[in-house]
C-alpha cells in the first residue's frame, strides 16, 4: 500500500502503509507468543497469568491517555467481568494445549473463535448461510477433522492438545462478544485493563490449583517478560492502532501470518515437520478463518474494536 490517502474510502476505512505495517508487525507479535511459553519454565497457565499481569501498569496508562467519557455503570461491569472469565479460560486452554501440540495447529485452532462467531451470527440473525458462509464452515469442518486426524496419527497427546486450543477458540469467541460490546463505551485499552484485571487472578487460581510453578525458574524471567511485552503491549497495541483503518476480509488474510509464523518456528526449533496433508488442513482452517472475518458480525458484537 502506498501513503495515507487524503480521505476514506466509501467504506470509511482509511488505511496507509504505517497501518499495513502495523497490521502485519501485530500478527508478527502474536505469532511468537506460543514459542515463547514452550521458553518459558514457569507452568502454561502460570505464563498466561504473567503475560496479562506484567504489563497493567503500561495497559493502565494507555487506557487513561486514551480514556472515553463512557461510564462504568453495573451493566457494563458484569460485561467486563464475563469477558475476563471467558478470557482467562482461553488463555489458560491454549497455553496448556500449546506444550502438547504442534504450534501452527495451536494458533490456528486458538484462532477459531472467528468461525464460532460466524456460526454465532446466523443464529442470532436467524438465516440461513450464505454460500461465504457455508463455504468456510465447510472448509473449517474439513481442515479441522484433517488436522485432528493427523495429530492422533502422531500421538494421542497432540490430539488433546488440539482439542485444547479448540475450545481455547471457542472461549475467545464468548470473550469477544461482551468485550466488543463494552469497547464501544469505554474504548479498547480500557477493556483490555479491566479485562486483565478481572482475568489475573482467576488465572493465578487455577495456576495454584493445577499444581504449576508460578514463579520462573532456572531460564530465568526473560521468556515470561518477553511474552507479556510482545503480546498484551506490542501485539494488541499494533493491533488497536491499525484494524479499524481495515476492512474484514484484510484482516483476516493477515491473521494467517500468525498460524505461518508459528508453524515455521515449529519447524526450525522443534522440528515438527509439515507433510503435504497438514498443509492441505492448514490452508481449508485459514480459508475458513478469511470467509469468517468477512462476514457480517452477530448482533451482539456490534461494538467492535
């Protein structure tokens, strides 16, 4: 893309080369996050609740530069509050699903709250799929039921961890509805503050209750600070910066950077090899992930952000 157009397009979206770049250095950011907590020696929902308690003093500077008159009555509370519940279950699965699956399979089945979302909007909406819609159910049924397959093909413990970051997707998708819905009053950096606040300890919880280390240990803080820093700070900052200058389709062909990333790394460091069949699964999951995001959202995640 070339320089900042003058004025928007007929979609009101209004995007330069410093959002392009955004667009695609937040995925880049998200993508490093399961590398990193397979770094990090503390237990996976123990770097969960790390990577959302470290940066609250940035996040709660940001949400006070960027503060909305919106008012935090009862019902936008019992907003955040499910939000934060949902989001520290997705957490807490897709961490845990991570040490036991292969990366790109981890991302992109933790990143299948878009399709659930789809699903979620033609109930909502009461019609039936479009032949978009239709199309990516389809495709994600497939490549999913592919990629689950050749993972109890490897090992029993890959097929659980699959299953862990798919229903990590699918408390992303109950996280995003009552999130979406308070962004549009109190702003994204506010959300994702009371979020973190109200997820934090829930994770600190089932971190104790699971028996996992909280503090690091012999690798030391480096890992668990990265991951907090390029997640929560650089990848949802990038993120907030550059999503709303784009339209869905764009955004969704980006977010398979992150699923190519992660399978890369997986590959160069912890030689999990791709055959030709889970590369078939990977690309019907992220033609459903695109189909997905360029359909219209449920009522009830109208807010956006």
């Amino acid at each position: 893309m070339g320089e900042t157009t003058a004025t928007a397009d007929k979609n009101g979206f209004q995007a330069g080369a410093w959002h392009f770049a955004a667009l695609i250095a937040g995925n880049i950011a998200l993508a490093l996050g399961p590398w990193l907590v397979r770094l990090s020696d503390t237990g996976p929902i123990s770097a969960a609740f790390w990577r959302l308690f470290l940066p609250i003093p940035v996040i709660a500077f940001l949400a006070w530069r960027t503060r909305t008159p919106g008012k935090l009555d009862r019902r936008m509370a019992l907003l955040v509050v499910a939000a934060g519940i949902f989001f520290a279950m997705d957490l807490a699965s897709w961490h845990v699903g991570i040490e036991r699956t292969r990366l790109g399979n981890a991302v992109l089945f933790g990143n299948s709250g878009s399709i659930i979302l789809m699903l979620w909007g033609l109930v909502a909406l009461r019609r039936a799929p479009s032949w978009r819609e239709g199309g990516g159910v389809i495709a994600a049924l497939v490549g999913a039921a592919i990629l689950l397959g050749r993972s109890l093909e490897i090992s029993t413990t890959t097929f659980v961890g699959d299953l862990f970051c798919l229903f990590a997707g699918l408390c992303y998708a109950f996280y995003l509805l009552p999130a979406q819905r308070a962004r549009a009053t109190l702003g994204p950096w506010s959300v994702l503050l009371l979020v973190s606040l109200a997820a934090s300890p829930l994770l600190l919880g089932m971190a104790a209750f699971a028996g996992e280390p909280i503090l690091p240990g012999a690798k030391g803080w480096e890992p668990v600070v990265l991951l907090a820093f390029s997640s929560q700070i650089v990848g949802q900052g990038l993120l907030v910066y550059s999503l709303r200058n784009f339209p869905p389709l764009i955004i969704g062909m980006a977010l398979l950077t992150q699923p190519a990333i992660a399978a890369t790394i997986g590959w160069l460091v912890f030689g999990e090899m791709l055959v030709a069949l889970d590369i078939l699964g990977m690309v019907l999951v992220g033609t459903a992930l695109i189909l997905a995001r360029g359909s219209p959202p449920p009522k009830l995640a109208s807010g956006g952000g």
